[in-house]
C-alpha cells in the first residue's frame, strides 16, 4: 500500500468518525457508527466520496444502510470505510455485512471489530468470504475511545460515567449561601448543554436536585429532541414530586433510582409525575449500593452517562466508577462556609498513578475546562472522541 493511500484511509476514516460522533448520546443500546462510500477519481487516482450514513436516532438504521441508500447503483466497485465492524446478524433489517456484498463493494476499510457476540469477527468474515478486500484497524484507537460507552457496556456491563463538574477557582460548588446554580459562565453552561446531547443521560443525585431543582435539557437553539433521558439516584426520596426534575417536557419519562425496600404508597406520587422507577438494593450504610445502581442501568442498555456535579461525586469517586472528568474552574473565591467539591474523599489524587491523566485544558470565557481520563484509556485518541 502507497503512503498516499494510507493517508487517504485515514482521512476517510476520520470523515467516518465525526458522522459517528453526531449518533453519539442518541443510538443506545447501540454503537455510534459512520460510514462513508468512495470512488477512484479516475481508474487509479484518488477516491471522492459519493455517499455518508451515520446510525440513526435509537439505533437503527445502521450506517452502512445509510449510505448505502444514498449511494444506490454508484456503489458497484466502491471502497466502504466503517467506524465499526458491519454486523453480522439478521435484525430488523438483514446484516449490513450482507448488503456492502450486495450492493458490489470492493473494498472495506475497518476501524475495529464489533464485540457484541452477533458481530464479533463475523461480518469480517462475510465480507472476506465474498471476495471483499479487508483492512482493519485503521484509526482503531479513536474508533475505541468514542464506542468506549458501548465497550464497556458489553464487557463490564455497565455504561462508561463522565464525572462533570463546576467549581470555583477555591474548589467550592455552591457559594457562601448555599446557591450552587451560577458558578460558571454562560458559554461554559452553552457548552455543556451540548456536552448533554452527547450522552444517553445525565445523572443527579437528591442534593443537586433539591438545591438547585434543574431541568437537564439540552437547551441549544433546535436542539430540544437530543436532550438525554434524565436520572435521579434518590435513596431516601428528599426531592419533591413537584420538582422540575419530573415535570420538564422531554423527549424520555424521567427515572427515578432509589432503594428497592421502598413502599409503592410513598413511590406513587413519583409514578403519578410520571417517572419510572428503578429499585436497586442498598449497602449496610443505607445508601444505595452504586456498582448496582450502573449495572442494571447497562442491564437497560445505557452506554453513556454524564454525572453533573454535586455530592454524588465524592462517592462514584471513591467507589472507582468515574472513567471521566470534565472539570470546570470559574475564577471566583466562595471561602469555607461554602459547600466543598468533593467532601471526605479518600482516594488518591485526580492525576495520581492509576487513576487519571490530564488529556486538555482550554479557556471557555472566564473558566478554565479541564479533561481527565482514567489511566489506563485511550492513550492515543483525539480530544473529539473523548468528549
Ligand atoms: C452496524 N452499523 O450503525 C451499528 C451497528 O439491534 P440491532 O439489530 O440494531 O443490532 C444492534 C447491534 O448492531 C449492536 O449491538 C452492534 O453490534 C451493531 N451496531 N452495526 O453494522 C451500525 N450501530
Ligand atoms: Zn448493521
């Protein structure tokens, strides 16, 4: 293989990678795909691209079937680059495996491999059977870090937790009163609600909730329906019925996380404000234990959760459920009469050995955005696929 075509795998590769990321947050159970469907110029020249596809919202279409309908006829004879192995198995529709052969594709450029069971080297193999010729793993680490949510799912079982926070420049999450809602800029809160759109839910505690009674939409001109589903680890059910977190029109019925010992009579006032309720079994201390909590939430097929802020952070800490940190630092000073970021926390440093690593740190308006990734993840992928 020439240079030029290796870059220009890459390069298509990479194109394949930001239509993946725009399915990110809205394709749960599934894996956020792009592919894009290429032509040689001239008989031996350099591709253009005549189609792209990306899974669609709630998981299908699948991306290959995406282009693939947008290509029609033109794909006889084209080179298919894939962020993810095509699937094998007979869903709704039949293996996208099955239909790149159909459609007469010549060549398949492959981030990596699928390793939901169905898949798992098996769409290779079709592909490679039908005279297809295959490369594989090109641009895998970034492919591995932005499906990290749907990895994780199938081999830990539980979704990949992005820990956000918004602090003052002392460390503190709400001010001397107690308020915790205008700690960071308007742009930095922009930001974030974009970050929402990104992750299949976001995840509050009792303590945020009740203090600063949010709404956890994704409030970007146009972009009401990519707002995630909204969790509230409740365990002993502080927050009211009343609260925004249940009446704000959204696209999913919120859910509401709290021990399984709990009676229907004192759940029925949060079913009637229409949340589902999800019982989980608590630890001796009475809290909820949280390895269960993120297990039955990858039991229901979430991939990706963002935790905003609050006291939850101390206990996902310590119980090493964080996989990521976006850390906010606004350029004011609370004192100590104001609420810690973190309280009684005893684990090790954020960039300690065998925790995280910094990956970024940039200035949006007067706060600085810093990003942590645990250690051991990712260690070559781009800043896009990890945010
Ligand atoms: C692809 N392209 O865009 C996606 C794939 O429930 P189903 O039938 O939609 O299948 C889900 C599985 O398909 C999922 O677990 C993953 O293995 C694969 N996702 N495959 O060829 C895509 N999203
Ligand atoms: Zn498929």
């Amino acid at each position: 293989m020439t240079a030029q075509s290796e870059s220009q795998d890459v390069r298509f590769m990479q194109t394949a990678l930001g239509l993946a990321r725009r399915s990110l947050g809205r394709v749960w159970p599934n894996p956020a795909v792009g592919c894009v469907l290429t032509v040689p110029v001239t008989d031996s020249g350099p591709h253009r691209m005549i189609a792209r596809g990306w899974t669609q919202p709630g998981g299908r279409p699948h991306a290959e079937t995406q282009a693939l309908q947008q290509a029609g006829s033109q794909a006889r004879g084209a080179t298919a680059y894939i962020s993810l192995e095509p699937c094998a198995h007979q869903g709704e529709t039949p293996p996208c495996s099955l239909a790149l052969i159909e459609a007469g594709i010549t060549r398949a450029v492959i981030a990596c491999c699928d390793p939901d069971t169905r898949v798992a080297g098996q769409g290779l193999a079709m592909l490679r059977q039908a005279g297809i010729a295959c490369v594989i793993d090109v641009e895998a680490d970034d492919a591995q870090a932005l499906n990290r949510g749907f990895f994780q799912r199938i081999d830990q079982g539980r979704p990949l937790v992005t820990l956000k926070m918004a602090a003052s420049q002392d460390g503190r999450i709400t001010d001397s009163r107690g308020s915790s809602q205008w700690i960071s800029s308007d742009c930095a809160r922009a930001w974030t609600h974009g970050l929402r759109a990104r992750y299949d839910a976001v995840f509050i505690g009792s303590g945020v909730a009740v203090g600063d009674d949010p709404r956890l939409t994704c409030r970007l001109p146009g972009m009401a329906a990519y707002s995630p589903l909204r969790i509230l680890l409740d365990s002993h059910l502080r927050t009211p019925p009343t609260a925004r977190f249940f009446s704000e029109p959204a696209p999913f019925a919120p859910w509401l996380v709290t021990g399984d010992d709990v009676s229907a009579q004192r759940l029925t006032p949060y079913t009637q404000a229409g949340a589902e309720i999800i019982g989980c079994r608590r630890r001796s201390d009475h809290f909820l234990d949280l390895q269960a909590v993120m297990l039955e939430l990858g039991r229901r097929g979430l991939t990706r959760i963002l935790i905003e802020g609050g006291a939850l952070a101390t206990a996902f800490l310590e119980a090493d459920l964080v996989d990521r940190v976006i850390w906010f630092s606004a350029p004011r000073l609370f004192g100590d009469q104001a609420q810690p970021s973190i309280a009684s926390f005893c684990g090790d440093d954020l960039e300690g050995p065998g925790r995280f690593r910094r990956v970024a740190a940039w200035e949006i308006d007067s706060d600085i955005c810093a990003v942590y990734v645990r250690r051991d993840h990712d260690r070559r992928a781009r800043l896009d696929c990890l945010i």
